[in-house]
C-alpha cells in the first residue's frame, strides 16, 4: 500500500491507495498499517490535490477511483453515502431506509465509523434522527467544520 501525507488546515492526512485506486484516508490520530510505502504516485496525489480543493470549498464531488473494503452492508452504506449530495445531511435512520433495511440506523452508524475513506466517501453529512451531531472518526469539531465549510 502506498501513502502521501499531506498537511492541510484540518491537519496531516494520509491518503492510501493500491493499484490506482484510493483506499484509506487517515487522520493524524489514526494508527497506520505495517504495510506501507511513502511515496508520491500520480492518484496519490490527484487525491491530495482534490481534497486541498474541497477544503477551501472550491471542489464539490470527487472524481478519483476509490475502493473502500468492508462487508457486503458496509459497502452498500458507503455507496449510499457517496449520493448524499454536497452541503446536505441525511440521518443514519434515512440512510437504512434507502438501503432497504429500516431498523439498521445502529448498524449504519457501525459501517460510519469502519469508513476507511472519510471526506471522500462523506459520511459527515449523517447526522442524528434531531439534528444532533453523533459520532466523527475525526472528532465532532471536524465533523462540525466540514458540515459549515460545505
């Protein structure tokens, strides 16, 4: 696995990819894998160039192949968060609602936080039943941050 850290205004950030596609996106905080190489490959830094533009609010929606592993449910939830359009949120309960499966807003909160490409899959823009920030991998402040910054 390769990884390009990239210093931005919500910290360092570790971009990760394999054979052309991104796979994780880690916070500061995050621990790393053993497995990996620091270098700079062309989708690497695509991906940092992208993500330096939805920070300053100047890019909506990313174009870099992303491939994120989970389960089946959690894939299915991570599809259905990259439709959550830009500068909207839907609650985890809406989320279980379109993927069919209604008493699951726990379980889709589980897969939230096993997202291992944060931002670019945005599960952010989930949000409590009223309205209430729950649960960020990167901390509610940056959840926070983002949901104001889009």
């Amino acid at each position: 696995m390769n990884i390009y850290f990239y210093e931005s205004d919500i910290g360092k950030i570790g971009i990760a990819e394999k054979d052309g596609r991104i796979t994780n996106l880690y916070f500061e905080n995050d621990k790393l894998p053993q497995d990996i190489q620091i270098c700079e490959t062309p989708i690497l830094k695509e991906a940092a160039q992208q993500l330096k533009s939805y920070l300053v609010g100047k890019l909506k929606k990313f174009s870099v192949p992303i491939t994120p592993t989970g389960t089946v449910f959690m894939e299915q939830v991570w599809t259905s968060l990259c439709e959550i359009p830009y500068g909207e949120t839907v609650s985890y309960k809406d989320i279980a609602a379109k993927i069919g499966n209604p008493n699951a807003a726990r379980a889709i909160g589980l897969a939230n936080n096993r997202n291992p490409i944060p931002i670019f899959i945005p599960c952010h823009r989930v949000i409590g039943t009223n309205g209430s920030l729950i649960g960020y991998r990167g901390g509610i402040e940056l959840k926070k941050r983002l949901l104001e910054m889009e």
